[in-house]
C-alpha cells in the first residue's frame, strides 16, 4: 500500500493503523487501515551539472523520463537511476 502512494506523488506516506476483524454474523473479514499521506509531490525542474568528459550534460535532459508538473514517483526516479 505503500508503494502505491509513494507512486502518486505521497513520498512520506505512513501506515499508521492497520486493523483487521471478523464481522459479525457475516463470512467475512473486514480490514480498516489509518494513512498519514503526507504532502503530495510535483516534479520541479530537472537539471545536471557536472564536468566529464565525452558526456554533454544538456544532452542528458532527453532521457529524463518524467515532465516538470508530474506528479512525482519513487517508482519513476527509481527507474531512472538504474
């Protein structure tokens, strides 16, 4: 569940509570769960800096997998630094 908010944009999401019960007088299982999201993420600007050589850091920018307004994912910058 956690990786599925970190994934929306909620980067500092916690569980708080997660609770689980038989209800009454029915064959099932319910379970109730306390989310503390947090803030919510947008992708600002992307830039590199840095001197190697053969490497064109402004060249580097095409690669970027995401646009500046996305909402920001563990997942995508992840990916990304693989």
């Amino acid at each position: 569940m956690e990786e599925f908010y970190q994934n929306s944009g909620y980067l500092d999401v916690k569980i708080v509570v997660a609770q689980g019960e038989l209800v009454p007088n029915k064959n099932y299982f319910a379970v109730s769960f306390v989310v503390n999201e947090g803030v919510r993420y947008r992708v600002g600007k992307t830039r590199f800096q840095g001197k190697v050589d053969g490497v064109d850091v402004d060249a580097l920018s095409v690669h970027i997998p995401w646009k500046k307004g996305q909402w920001c994912g563990q997942k995508m910058v992840d990916s990304f630094c693989e």
